[in-house]
C-alpha cells in the first residue's frame, strides 16, 4: 500500500528534458593548470572561459555532472533588481554597492553575449516582469520599489492603478501591478529551469578540444 501514484518519481520533471549526467568522463589528473570544484554554472562558465584560452582546466565533481542548483533553478535572470530590492546592497559599504550592482547590471549583458557566442540552447527570452499587488499597501510598497530601482539602477518600472491593470492582465484580484523591464528567462518557452542552459554548457565545454577534462570525482575532494 502506497500514497503515491504509479508514476511517482523523486526527480524534478524538468530534467526529462536535459538530466544531469552520471556518466564518468575522466581520471583524476595527476596535475592541471586550474582545477575548478563544481560543474555549476560558476564553475562552467570559468572552465569554458579558461579552455578558450588554451588553459588547461580540470572540473571535479562529486555528483552527476550538473546536480546543483543550476540545473535546479527557474531561470529568471535580472540586472541588479533582486540586490536592491531584497535589501542585500544594504549589507555593502556604498562604494561597494555601486560596484556590486555594475557588476550585476554587466552580468545580465554577459549572459546575452555568452548564449549568443556559444549559441548556447537556452531559449532566452527578454520578458520584462511584473508584480501583483495584494492588497493597497502592498501596491504602496511596490511604488517605493520602483522608485528605489529608478535610483539605483536606472531601470524603469511602470505603476498600473487597479483601474489600469486591466490593459496588461485579465485578472481583477490584483490591486495594482509594478512592471519592469530587463529581466530575462532562460529555457523559458520548453521547460521552466535551468536544465538545458546546463547540459548545453557542459556539452561545449566537452567540445572545447582544449586540453580539457570534465572528471567525475566521485568523493568530493
Ligand atoms: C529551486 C531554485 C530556483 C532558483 N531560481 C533562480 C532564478 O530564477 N534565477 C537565479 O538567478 N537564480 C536562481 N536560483 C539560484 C541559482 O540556481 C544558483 O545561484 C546557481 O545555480 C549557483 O550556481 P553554482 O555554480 O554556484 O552552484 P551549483 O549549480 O549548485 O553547483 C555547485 C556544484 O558543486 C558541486 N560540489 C560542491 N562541493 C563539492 C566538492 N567539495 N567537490 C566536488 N564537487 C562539489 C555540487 O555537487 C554542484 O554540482 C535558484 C536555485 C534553486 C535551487
């Protein structure tokens, strides 16, 4: 006797399209020019960086190729919103949180770029956003978001009354909506994460010819 269905799986069902890859790809090298920890999207876009620089990279991994949060994520990416938004620019010195939020702005230019160079299949989308508010003074609180990001960041977010929203949503619950734009989705038309900008990355990691050697390690190091 079980409660769960037939079918029931622990896997999310996102990895039916791009699942993480158990397959051993290597030894352990006796020795390499970087060794990279983690074949997340930190570690992949180092190593590929560094393998098109004729350096020689080694990533180990103590799971599946792509177990971690990469493969786990939902694919939003966005320019230094959720920094000054979720108040963690608040945590910096301000000459610092200027140059956290540039770095975050370039990043969002980078991603493009790096789709784009790679022709990584990612079906990146740039989508824009927006927030529902739930009641007035969360509506109230959006308006204070938006004017904190036209401040910081330069992004311009548009305020629909209650009365207004009804030109961009068919859905009257909402009290007011905050829209914003440079936000982008990856794998956001076939499946809603991350899992195939990972297991495109890792495949052209694999294909970088260089001397390059995606190692499983089976314990972690
Ligand atoms: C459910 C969910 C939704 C998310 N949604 C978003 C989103 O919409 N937008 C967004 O920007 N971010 C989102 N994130 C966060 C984002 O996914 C992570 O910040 C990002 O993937 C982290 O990448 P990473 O390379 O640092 O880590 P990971 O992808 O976690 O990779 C780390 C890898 O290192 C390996 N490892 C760890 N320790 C060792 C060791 N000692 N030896 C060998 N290997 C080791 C792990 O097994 C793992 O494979 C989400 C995360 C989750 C879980």
């Amino acid at each position: 006797m079980t409660i769960f269905a037939a079918n029931f799986t622990t896997d999310p069902y996102w990895w039916d399209a791009a699942a993480p890859d158990a397959t051993p790809t290597g030894e352990l090298p006796e020795s390499t020019d970087v060794a990279i920890i983690g074949s997340g999207f930190c570690g992949l876009a180092a190593a590929l960086e560094l393998a098109r620089n004729g350096v020689r990279v080694d990533v180990l991994e103590a799971g599946p190729l792509g177990i971690g949060a990469s493969s786990r994520s939902g694919g939003m990416v966005s320019s230094g919103q959720k920094l000054v938004l979720k108040g963690a620019l608040d945590a910096f010195p301000p000459e610092k949180a200027s140059e956290a939020l540039a770095d975050s702005r370039a990043t969002f230019e980078f991603l493009q770029t790096l789709i784009g160079r790679e022709q990584l299949d990612a079906d990146l989308q740039i989508c824009g956003r927006f927030f529902g508010a739930f009641t007035p003074a969360h509506y109230a609180t959006l308006q204070n978001h938006a004017e904190l990001l036209a401040q910081k960041t330069g992004i311009h977010a548009r305020m629909l009354s209650r009365a207004e929203q009804r030109f961009l949503l068919a859905d009257s619950s909402k009290f007011g909506i905050m829209a914003t734009y440079r936000v982008a989705a990856v794998t956001a038309t076939r499946i809603v994460t991350d899992s195939r900008l990972s297991a495109e990355w890792r495949a052209r990691l694999a294909d970088t010819g260089a001397d390059t050697t995606i190692v499983d390690a089976g314990t972690r190091p």
